[in-house]
C-alpha cells in the first residue's frame, strides 16, 4: 500500500475498528497489485458492448483464483462462479463499459484510446464514470472472499457486464440464460463510486436510488417553403419549439409535484439556410422517472402533446409527428430491496462508524442493475455508492459538489487508491453477511 493511503487509513474519516484491522491488513496487502490494475484499466478503456481486451484480462485474474469462469455472455459478459459448501448464493456485479470521451486529467497513465462508435463516429475513451474502480475492486474483493473460504459457505457468482452506459449489458447477460445457465442468486450487490460524497464516505439509499431513463425522439414535420412567404408553409421550427415548452407542463402540470421526474430535450435540429423554413424537426429527448406509473404518464403525455400542438399548428393528418420511445435504449429504475439495504447500511455504520456512512438521496442518473431483481421476488439486490472526491477538493468548496468534476465528465479523477480500498473491504463484508456460516 501507498504512503498516501495509509495515511489516509490512518486520519479520522478512514479509521476502522480494531476487529477489521485483519481485513484492513490484508486489503493493504494487496493494494499495489490492484493499483496497478487500476492503471491499466484506465489507460486502456473499452466503448459499451465493444469490451474485449477487459473482459479477456480480469477472466484471466479470476481462473488463476480458481473460479469457474465463462466468457461471452450477453455478448462480452464474464460470469465467475465459486462454490463453497451449502449455503446461499450471491451474486456480486461489476460494469466494465467505459464512454465517448475525450479525457482531460492530465494524469500520467490518462487514456489516449480513440475508437469508433456505433454511431460511426470516431472518438477519444475514457473511464469518465469510474468503471475501472469498479473492475479493480471486484477484483479485490475476489481476492480476499477466496483467502476467506473458511468463513463463509454457499455459492459466489462474480460477473462482469457489458454496456451498462447503454442500458443493455444487464439484459444482455439474463436473456443469454444468466440465471437458468448459472447459479440464480438470493442476493445481488454491487457499488458505484460517487461524485457526490468525499472519498472513503459510504452511501446507501433505501428504495429507489437510481431513475428510469428513457431515450425519445420526436421527428416533427411540417411544410417548408421560403421564409419570405410564411403563410405558405407549416412551420416545423416554430412547432418544435411550441412542443418543446409545453412538455414542460408535464411537470409543472400533471405530474404530481412528490413524485420526482425529469423531461428534457437535449438535441434540437433542423434547418439548413436562413431562409429557408424547413420541412422537418428533430428533438431528442430523456425521460427520467422513478414509478411505473410516473413513466407512463411521461411517455403518453409526450405523444399526446406533441399530436395536439400539431392539430393547433394546423400541421395535416399525413404530417403529424412521429414519437419513437427507444425501448432497447431504456433503462428501468433501480430500486434497493428496503430491507437488504437499511440492514446493508447498518452493517457499513457498525464497522466503518457513522462518520463515513450516510443514507444518499435518490438520483436521476440511470443504472441497469436493478435488472437483476426488477420483479422477482426471489432476488432482493442493493447498489451503494462509494465517494470519491479527492478529501483536499472536497473541503476547498466545503462540499458544494456544483463546483466539482461530476460523472462524464473529462476532468472525473476519482481518489481512486481510497474508492479501490473502501469498497473492496466494504463489499467483503457485505459478502461475508450474506454467506456466513450457519446463516438463513
């Protein structure tokens, strides 16, 4: 382990119990290692679904652990099973996927990968959402649940998923026979680093965490024609931006104001010459919601208004717009099983102390993981979240986070070394929890 770490073990915001001092050891141990992972996981970073190298390299690190691994699921999954005597059977997640990102952390080992996306375009890759802390750590805690076997029983599955910035690695895995090919799990964890908390501080939010995301076009036509002589067209531009601003009431208006939700319109194109009104729009759109119900009302209301300013406009039968709901692009909520995760979050405070955990509000950000218990009762899963704002940044805006790297973003450089340590002993322990011996 580095000096920086452990000093940073050592302050207050990491100190632990002196019953985890073994574990704490052990991680310390092992932290060189899987920094240098880490490294190369960054520099070397892989677009959704496009994950090759990645999923080769961390398959090779699990068979030398002696789990039974199976590649190319779900397209680039790796699933890793280790069985240990009766007991439960656990399933622990890691993302690999990483995002059309130029970076610009000026750190020495910064990706400098391009790629071409499916879009066609070509662009730089980074790890801008923090996915390779999330592989190392997988790795990490592999390691310390195999040296640990004598305290635990029941069956590991540790799988690594493809495309999760997509929102289709989880269903990618569990269509291509994720829980009828291999062990189905009674419980499901996986961990996010965070943005929104200093490094080493815990989150857990009980219940929904992350939103449905959903990805919407609307193809807005009209009649062009010179835009000298408006009275002779239907003008798409002036009927976009009328959509536009009335979706809005579907917020304001209908929703109702406890349920949170989100409608915005991130692209808007059309036109070629001033003056020129054109025949066609194109907006598009994210839909952010946590109910079911909320959802729905979103998506309906969308088509509903967009139809209607198009009767208003005057727009004819055969030129009303066309809304397209991507539904191979939607991610569904990830809602925390309640119990698992007050129970999660009690564990973390008894054994990191209240000043590193905390109940993290819910965000409108999208992750797929929820796929992995969405309506099945038989599956309770929690996502906690890992801070990873560098403790120096974080006090020198006194933890106004809008004043920080967000996720995405080409300047995120997590303090990787302490997210790493943290969710690695963290995860161990949950692990531990779920399989110990004698356990339901």
């Amino acid at each position: 382990m580095t000096r920086h770490l452990l000093a940073m073990l050592s302050a207050s915001i990491l100190a632990a119990p002196a019953g985890a001092a073994t574990l704490n050891e052990s991680i310390g141990a092992d932290m060189p290692q899987l920094m240098t992972l880490y490294r190369d996981l960054h520099a070397n970073p892989e677009l959704s679904m496009q994950e090759a190298r990645t999923p080769a390299k961390l398959a090779a690190e699990m068979r030398k652990l002696g789990f039974t691994v199976t590649e190319k699921v779900g397209k680039t999954g790796v699933v890793s099973v280790l069985k240990n005597g009766a007991g439960p059977t656990l399933l622990i997640r890691s993302d690999m996927d990483a995002l059309p990102v130029v970076e610009q952390t000026n750190l020495p080992f910064a990706s400098k990968v391009r790629a071409t996306a499916r879009s066609g375009v070509e662009t730089g890759v980074m790890h801008a959402c923090g996915h390779d802390t999330h592989m190392t750590a997988f790795i990490g805690t592999a390691r310390r649940l195999v040296a640990m076997k004598d305290q635990w029983a029941g069956t590991l599955v540790m799988i690594l998923q493809p495309g999760e910035e997509t929102g289709e690695g989880a269903k990618a895995m569990l269509d291509d026979g994720l829980y009828s090919r291999f062990p189905k799990p009674n419980t499901v964890f996986a961990f996010h680093d965070s943005a929104m908390l200093p490094a080493g501080v815990i989150g857990v939010t009980p219940g929904y965490t992350t939103a449905n995301v959903d990805t919407v076009d609307i193809l807005v036509r009209g009649v062009g024609g010179h835009g000298a002589v408006p009275q002779a067209t239907k003008d798409p531009i002036v009927l976009a931006s009328r959509i536009v601003l009335t979706l809005q009431t579907l917020i304001s208006r209908e929703k109702n104001p406890l349920d949170p939700a989100v409608v915005t319109v991130g692209s808007f194109q059309g036109g070629t010459k001033n003056n020129v009104i054109p025949d066609d729009v194109k907006l598009a759109l994210t839909v952010r919601s946590y109910k079911p119900e909320v959802r729905k009302l979103l998506l309906d209301g969308i088509a509903r208004i967009a139809r209607g300013e198009a009767i208003a406009a005057g727009v004819p039968d055969d030129r009303m717009p066309v809304v397209t709901v991507r539904e191979d692009q939607a991610t569904p909520a990830t809602a925390n099983t309640e119990k698992l995760a007050n129970h999660t979050l009690d564990l973390f405070r008894g054994h990191f102390g209240a000043d590193r955990t905390t109940i993290l509000p819910p965000l409108m950000v999208g992750e797929d993981v929820g796929r992995y218990w969405l309506n099945d009762p038989s599956v309770e899963g929690t996502l906690f979240w890992v801070g990873g704002v560098p403790r120096a940044k974080w006090d020198a805006v006194n933890g106004d986070t809008t004043k920080l790297p967000s996720l995405h973003s080409a300047l995120w450089a997590p303090d990787a070394e302490t997210v790493i340590a943290t969710a690695t002993e963290a995860m161990t322990i949950a692990a531990l929890d779920v399989l110990k011996k004698g356990g339901a």
